[in-house]
C-alpha cells in the first residue's frame, strides 16, 4: 500500500482560493473603499478641469477639433515638451541621489537634533515658489553670494532650475523612503553579511528590493512637481526655459488664448497618464510581503568612519543646500530701509502702506492658512486612507490600476486649469461654492491626497497577509481586521501622510490664487501679492510673511514628530 505524500501549500496560497462568497465580500468591501475617493476626485478634479478644458476648445457649441493637431504639430510645442520631460527627470535623478543618503541617515542613524533637523528638511516643501526663486536668485545670481565670492551666476540657466527644484522635493525622499527604511528588519541584512555578503552587497539584495516601492512613489511623485514646475522655472529660468506649466499660464492669463492652452493642458494630461502607467506596471512586480518593527529598534549611533562620513556628508548637503537659502530668507526680512531690525514684521499687523495690495492685515493670513491647512489635511488623510486600504490586495486588476493613476492625476494637472475650473464650474446649486471657505481646503486636499496614498501604501502592501487572514479566520470583519491589524502597523506612514498632507496645503498656490477671498488670504497668496508690486517695503514684508510661513510649518512639523515619537517610543 502506497500511501500518498501530503503537499504542503506557500503561505497565502489559501487566501487564492477563498470560497466564492469570501471574494464577493472582499471585492464589495473594496468597492464600498473606492466610492467615497471616487465621488470625490470626479466632482471636484474631473468635473473642473472637463468644464474649462471643454470651454477652450468649443466655439458657439462647436468643437474646434482641427486646432488640437496644429498645437500638436507646432515646433514650439515639442521643444517645450523636451524641456519639460527631461529637465523632470533630471531633476528627479539628482534629488535621489542626494536625498537617499539623507533618507538613511534619519531612519537608521541616531544623532543629538535630528528630531529638529528633520523639520527643517520639509519646510522648504512648502514655501511659495516666488519666494525660493527670490532666495535663489540672492545665492545664484547677479550680486549675489556665488557672484561676490567667485564671480559666477547661474541664474537664467538649467542648473540654477535642477537646484532649486532639489530644494524643493528633498523631504518627499527622506520622508517617504525614510519612513519605511526606518521600520525594516536590519538583522536580515545583517544575516546576509554573515554569510560572506559585503556590505553593499548585502544593501543591493536585501534592502533596496524591499525599498523599490518608496522609492518608485517618491521618484514618481518628484517627477510629477518638476514635470509641473511654474514659478521655479519662470523666475529663475527666464525667457530661455518654458515648461508645459508655464506655457499654460502665458496661453491663458498673458495671451488669452484659451484653445491652445486647452490643448497643451490635454498634453500634459496625457505624458502624466502615460507615466503612471508604467509607474503602475513596474512597481506591482517589486512589492512583496515586509516584516516591519518597531522604529525604534532599527535607530542607532553612528558606528564606524563609514557612518561618521555619511553622517557629514548629509549634514553638509543640508547646510548649504537647504538651509542656507532659508538664512537668506530670514536675513532679508530683517534688512530694513534703516539696518536691520523688525521693521517690516511691525507693518504686518496693519494695512497701512499696502494699498490695494491686501485688504486685511497680512498677519490674518497666519491663521486663514492654518485654519485651511488643518481642514484639507482631514480631507486628504480621509480620502486618502480610504483609497490606500481599497488598494492595498495587488491583484493587477484594471479597476485597480486605472484608481490607482487617477489618485495621482492631480499632481499631473495644470494647478491654473484646476483653479480656473472651480471658478467656472462650481457656480450653480448645488455645487455654488464660490463664496464658501470650504473651496480652498478642497482644492489644497486635491494635492495632498496623492501624497497620503504614496506614503501609507508601500507599508500598507508590506504587512503580512496571514495577519489578516488570522483575523478573518477568528470571525474579524473586513473593517475590524483593518483596524485591528494594519493601522497599528501603519500609524507611523499615517503621521507621515498627515505631516506631508499639511505641509503641502500651507504652501498650495497654483489654485489656491484664484479662488481664495481678498478677505481671506492664504500665507502664499498674501507673498505673491505683496511681492507683484514694486517697492521695498512691500518686497521686505514679502519676506517677513515668507519667514513666518516657514516658522509655522516647522513648529507643525516639529509637533508632529514628537507625537509620532511617542507613538512609536522614539528617542
């Protein structure tokens, strides 16, 4: 008598052949996930940017369908998108290339203020894009540090662009790589070492595979703001350099020429959609199952020349490339028509001097712009959980894949077409919202959304399924396995998302400018206001306000990492 060996089944190959009643329950429960981020984004991203986008290339009713192939078709139109597409992933290149050490160095490596220095790296994410092109037009150009010291200007060329865009998305690496660095086992690392694995090695097999996804959103995501870059490229770039973003505002607000900014709008729309496509299908074959622990297990001093050099090295990139443009910030507000003293902080509180620049006192600004910030955050961090837990089973469905882009289409999309759509669209019962506070945190949650959903998702996909199968099999719910088994796993990439989502919503300006009141300016609106008119005075409370902004989202920052801390027992 043979008796026949028992096969012994992959771990989650059960969750493959659940009974038909438990897969129509879990595509239920996933479909119930995407109704809310779905209703949202169609009403208030695709519903906008169809009406202004259907406006521009309609005349009398009729669709001027010729025009698309003439802007297509136009040499100028090409030159444009080459610039755009490879300035973008240039800069892309470079900002991992200094920000991944950085992503290390705060995850692994434990050192007196970095809970502080970590703060500071995310403030220059959210300062308006007017403001960092003055900073760097005072470091890179005519009479400036670099012009004092050694004669050289940058501004008006590429690199002065690849910097300051650098400044920009430096925290997007740290944060969103660092996050998840910080809550990877090391002792399988180091379990490959034993093994006669050097350490680079042992990084390149173990570590990064499991960091492909982080990495992969923080590229896509870095890639997408520089892809869309409008102030950095107008002030610093000058007349030479035009992205699609650009060319867009000069179509629309200097010529008034509505059909071909709809078209190059269209364009645009369809590079991003291309792009995340690929996103999509490239990173769905690194994701795995992660065995996360504790942050506070991994943090350690540095050991070694290796990790003192590393440390230095961060260190350094930090001082001179993102918080020396800052101290040139602060040292202009302070440089007064009489010395340097507080004189343009004091005229804050009044609107004496301003004219018609600003209606309220600019210092109203401080709370509008908190009180925004706080209510888009919710926003974002509701939609956005909703749609990271819908997303989290990888099952290349074209449900999810196409969810999955239209997440991130908002980082894609012209923020003028965005702005002017909520003008021309949200003016009837009973979406007339022209003339309520909500509008702008819900166009500043547009923005913030993507970046909840890229930050909890790689943690997300790296709990262990057989945890929530263990539940389901213990008489758990959908909903409570998710609450009882991937939020506490995931309260750290939460505080992340909510930090990020805060961040991005103090500094949103693209369609922020035109929609907020005059009554009710944001911080960023307020500085491009003061500084779009000529004078001193106006220019140093530019600054001053500048200053404040960047001291408010740190101090927000600041918050957010001690209560993170205490959450996960960081020191």
């Amino acid at each position: 008598m043979v008796l026949a060996r028992p096969e012994v089944e992959a771990p989650g190959a059960a969750a493959d052949r659940k009974p038909p009643r438990a897969g129509a329950r879990r595509t239920a429960v996933r479909l119930g996930l995407m109704a809310v981020p779905l209703a949202f984004f169609g009403i208030f991203f695709a519903y906008p940017v169809t009406a202004i986008v259907s406006r521009g290339l309609t005349d009398g009713g009729q669709w001027q369908l010729a025009r698309i192939g003439e802007v297509v078709t136009d040499p100028g139109t090409g030159h444009v998108l080459w610039f755009t597409t490879w300035q973008a992933a240039a800069s892309t290149a470079l900002t991992l290339a200094l920000a991944l050490p950085g992503a290390y160095v705060f995850a692994r490596l434990e050192f007196p203020g970095k809970r502080l220095l970590r703060a500071l790296v995310t403030v220059p994410f959210v300062l308006p894009t007017v403001v960092v092109g003055s900073a760097f037009l005072a470091l890179l150009g005519r009479g400036g540090l670099l012009d004092e010291m050694w004669g050289v200007r940058l501004d008006t060329t590429v690199w002065a662009i690849l910097v300051a865009h650098v400044f920009f998305n430096y925290a997007v690496v740290v944060r969103t790589v660092g996050g998840l660095w910080a809550q990877l086992d090391p002792r399988q690392e180091e379990a490959a070492r034993v093994l006669g694995a050097g350490r680079w090695a042992a990084w390149r097999r173990v570590t990064l595979p499991a960091l492909a996804p982080a990495v992969a959103a923080a590229a896509l995501m870095v890639f997408l703001f520089t892809f869309t870059s409008f102030g950095v490229v107008q002030i610093l770039g000058g007349p030479r350099y035009a992205t699609l973003e650009v060319e867009i505002y000069q179509q629309t607000a200097q010529l008034l020429d509505l059909p071909t900014a709809a078209v190059l709008t269209l364009l645009q729309f369809a590079a991003v959609a291309l792009l995340l496509l690929v996103h999509a299908r490239t990173v769905r074959r690194r994701e795995s199952t992660l065995k996360l622990v504790d942050p506070a297990r991994t943090a350690r001093r540095p050991r070694g020349a290796g990790q003192w050099a590393l440390l230095g090295f961060v260190l350094a990139v930090i001082a001179l490339l993102l918080l020396l443009p800052l101290a040139v910030l602060v040292l202009r507000s302070f440089d007064g028509p009489h010395g340097y003293g507080p004189d343009f902080y004091r005229a804050l509180a009044s609107t004496g001097g301003n004219g018609a620049t600003l209606v309220v006192a600019p210092l109203e600004a401080i709370g509008n712009s908190v009180a925004y910030a706080l209510a888009a955050t919710a926003i974002a961090v509701a939609i956005g959980g909703l749609a990271a837990a819908a997303l989290t089973r990888r099952d290349g469905s074209r449900l999810v894949r196409g969810f999955d882009a239209l997440l991130m289409l908002p980082l894609g999309t012209s923020a003028v077409t965005v702005g002017f759509g909520f003008l021309i669209s949200l003016d009837e019962p009973p979406l007339d919202l022209r003339t309520s506070w909500i509008l702008v945190p819900l166009a500043q949650a547009l923005v913030g959304v993507p970046f909840v959903v890229r930050t909890m998702l790689p943690v997300l996909r790296a709990v262990d399924e057989r945890l929530r199968e263990a539940a389901a099999v213990l008489g758990a719910s959908p909903l409570r396995a998710w609450r009882e088994v991937d939020l506490p796993l995931v309260g750290r990439a939460l505080a992340i998302a909510a930090g990020f989502a805060f961040a991005v919503s103090l500094g949103e300006f693209g369609a922020t400018v035109f929609i907020a009141r005059p009554d009710n300016p944001t911080l960023p609106v307020a500085v491009a206001r003061l500084l779009g008119r000529p004078g001193e005075f106006n220019y140093g409370q530019a600054m001053a306000l500048s200053t404040i902004l960047m001291l408010v989202c740190a101090a927000a920052l600041l918050v957010l990492e001690r209560v993170r801390a205490d959450r996960t027992g960081e020191f």
